[in-house]
C-alpha cells in the first residue's frame, strides 16, 4: 500500500511538473496587460501572431538603447528604402521610432522611457498605423496615441 501510494504521489507531481505555465498578462514597465482571446505569450514581454500582429519589448540602459535602437534601424534601412518616422504614446511616454512598409506588413521599431526605464518596442503588423482609429483592437492596450 505505501508503494502505491509513492508511486500516486510520483505520478501527480511528474504531471504538474511536466506542464506549461500559460501567459495570461503581460508586463509592460509594470502596466500588466491581458493577453487578447485566442492569443498566445510567448513571454511576459512578447506576444507573436495576434491576428497579425506581433509585438515585443526589450528594456536597456541609455546608452545601450540608443546603440541597438540605430542598428536596428540602419539594418532595416539598408534592405528598405521605405523608412517614415512615426511617434506613438504609451502609458503617458512619448515613443519616437520609424516604420518600414516591408510587402504587405508593417514594421515599426520605436524607443523611448515609460516610467524612469528606457526600452525598444518591435511591432511588427497589417495595418498602417497613421492615426488613432488604427489603435483598435488590443493595440488600443499598448498605445494611447500615433502622430
């Protein structure tokens, strides 16, 4: 009896251990945002092939930032002669960036600081975004304005 016990216990451990840790919010300086229906995280702070769209963040130091943030741009602008600059709001910060028309999708790489921690956001999706009424959907979560 004690070694089916063990072996029970075993097996419902082996189980919980075993499984996936779904996403359910995402972590943008602090702002948790809720990953839409019939989306998949791929991390707290990225989130790929939301009906079309895929949008990621990754956080740096100044220097760093503004290092990455022109490579970044002088690698896409050397296969792309598309290059716009555009400037997004989020969470009250002002994010200045570029996009990219790259065949049928959008690429916007945009940099800026929300709360005190600077950070380069990847978006990448169908849509032209040139004014508000193109924030729909979840991106309406992430950007209060675009200009």
């Amino acid at each position: 009896m004690k070694n089916i016990f063990t072996f029970v216990l075993l097996l419902a451990t082996l189980s919980f251990y075993g499984q996936d840790k779904k996403i359910s919010f995402l972590n943008l300086v602090g702002n948790n945002i809720q990953v839409p229906n019939g989306c998949e995280a791929q991390s707290e702070y990225e989130l790929q092939a939301c009906d079309g769209t895929s949008i990621k963040w990754d956080y740096y130091s100044d220097d760093m930032l503004s290092a990455v943030f022109d490579a970044t741009i002088s690698a896409f602008a050397e296969s792309n002669d598309s290059k716009s600059e555009v400037t997004f709001t989020s969470f009250g910060a002002q994010l200045k960036g570029f996009k990219f028309k790259m065949g049928t999708t959008f690429q916007y790489f945009l940099q800026g600081t929300i709360k005190d921690q600077p950070l380069m956001i990847n978006l990448g999706t169908p849509k032209d975004i040139a004014t508000n009424d193109d924030l729909d959907g979840f991106l309406s979560l992430f950007f209060d304005e675009v200009s």
